[in-house]
C-alpha cells in the first residue's frame, strides 16, 4: 500500500510539472512567432507592380554556368517559364542586393537526380521524405514539389519557417500591388495543387519545432534557416542519424563573406562527417551538396 501511494503522489507531481512545462512551452513559442504574425515585411506594398516586373525581367537573364555545368550532368533541369512565374511571385522583392534565385534550379536538379537513383532499387510508391529550414514565401518547397511531380514520385515536404502560413500579411512581391495582404496559402494558390499533394507547413523557430516531427528517415533536406554555427549544427544533428548512404542535404548560401559562421560548420560538417560534399556557385553565390556515405 505504501508503494501504490509513493507512486500516486509521484504520478500526480510528475503530470503537474509535466503540464507546466507543456504550458511555458506553447507561451515561448507563441511569443517567437508573434513578431512574425504582425506585418513583417511592411503595412503597405513595397513598389509599383512595374518596379517588380523590372526587377525580375532583369533576374531572369542572370547567368549562371556552374549551375547550367550541373544540370547537364545530371541531366535534370526545370521547366524555364514554370521557374521565372514561381520566382515572380515568391523571390522577386525590393532589396538592395542582386537578386537571385538560382538555388530553386540546383534543387529541382539535385532532387531529381537523387530520385532517378532511389527509383532504381525502390518503387515510386515508397514514400521519400524532405526537410526544409526557412520557408520563406515557398519557392524553394515548390521546386522540390515540382521535382517529386515530374519524376512521378510520392514524398512528402516538412517545411520550416518562424512566417505563418495562414496570416494575412504584404509579403514584399507583386502580389502586394495586385491582391493586398494574403497569407502564404493564398499566395501560392497557383500551385495548390503541388501544394496539397506534397507540403507540409509549420510555423515556428527550429530549436523549438524541428524534433517534434518524427520520422524515421529523411532522405533529403534542404537548409536554408539561421545562418549561425550553433542554428546549422542543430540542424544538421537533427537529421544526421535519420539519413543513409546516398541520402543527401543540401546547404544554401556558402558565402565566406556574408556568412563567415555558416561556411565554419559547413565546412565542420565537411570535415569531420561521414558526408562526400560538393561545392558549387562562386564566392557570392555559393551552395554546398553534402551526400551520406
């Protein structure tokens, strides 16, 4: 009987400071994304509709031979006026430095490539897995979706981002001119389809929300949050031990200038990880393929 009550007062302590810790957690959380919920970009369009057609009309004719280099290898590149009206929409903004949105053509690449070799000893039907930090506006998510769509394979997309999805905001794109504020969802209505059949949004900071998807396999990601050692290490722990040999993450914005902390870990990751890792870009635009051995 003394047991059966130790164990009660126990249970009855444990559930109390359990639901305490479940509270501050959903109160932490709240308080990180709610700057993110209250018009972050701006209470009012940012330019004309024309400033942003400029603006990308000048994008499109960026060139980029060491991403043109990889596509003909691996013999996969994205469908030219599908990409440039994706990054209309979702990459084209009023910012001082160049734009460039080259990373979507390099992912919708290398997916396809990882897929054409996952097929070769799995069916379509297998189910592939792809996590990605920094959501964004979801240019990066719909060129991975476009890759599952066109390869013709099931996955599923687990997007990261501190942005709503389901908020009304300006979002510093023509859509602002044109619609007024919309959440993301409304914004990428064009591409509901792929959306739906392929994406996953969740809203909040990862150190908080990454390990509460539990998966057991991540065959591919794509990071592109934080870029600070302590913000790249955690995620690249997060998704170490779920990965296996030919399982590929993919890093955005290898800049030894702009990014001196990001290109430490990467090249921490490089080094000491059991990861074969290809560098592509120039020294402002760079990104870095690390693939599982």
């Amino acid at each position: 009987p003394m047991k059966k009550l130790l164990y009660k007062i126990i249970n009855r302590f444990s559930r109390y400071y359990f639901n305490i810790v479940v509270v501050l957690h959903q109160k932490l959380g709240s308080i990180i994304t709610n700057h993110w919920n209250n018009f972050p970009f701006g209470s009012m369009p940012q330019a004309s509709r024309e400033e942003y057609i400029n603006r990308a009309e000048i994008a499109k004719i960026n060139k980029y031979p060491e991403i043109d280099k990889y596509e003909n290898q691996v013999g996969f590149s994205v469908d030219e006026e599908w990409f440039h009206n994706l990054a209309l929409h979702t990459q084209v903004v009023i910012k001082d430095s160049k734009l460039c949105y080259v990373h979507g053509r390099l992912l919708y690449s290398v997916l396809s490539d990882y897929i054409s070799q996952y097929q070769k000893t799995h069916s379509p039907i297998s189910r592939i897995t792809i996590y990605e930090t920094g959501t964004a506006r979801g240019f990066s998510a719909l060129c991975m979706a476009k890759a599952l769509h066109d390869r013709k394979q099931v996955g599923t997309i687990i997007t990261f981002d501190v942005l709503p999805h389901t908020v009304p905001m300006y979002w510093n794109c023509i859509d602002d001119w044109d619609s007024g504020p919309l959440t993301r969802s409304e914004l990428l209505n064009p591409w509901t389809n792929l959306m739906q059949e392929y994406i996953i949004f969740n809203q909040g900071d990862t150190f908080i929300e990454l390990n509460k998807i539990k998966t057991e396999r991540i065959n591919f990601a794509f990071l592109d949050g934080v870029h600070d050692f302590d913000a790249i290490m955690y995620e690249f722990n997060s998704i170490e031990d779920k990965q296996k040999n030919g399982d590929i993450i993919v890093f955005d914005d290898y800049n030894p200038n702009q990014y001196p902390d990001l290109v430490y870990a990467i090249d921490e990751i490089c080094m000491s990880k059991q990861y074969d890792c290809i560098k592509i870009g120039s020294l402002d635009r760079g990104y870095v393929i690390a693939k599982k051995l």
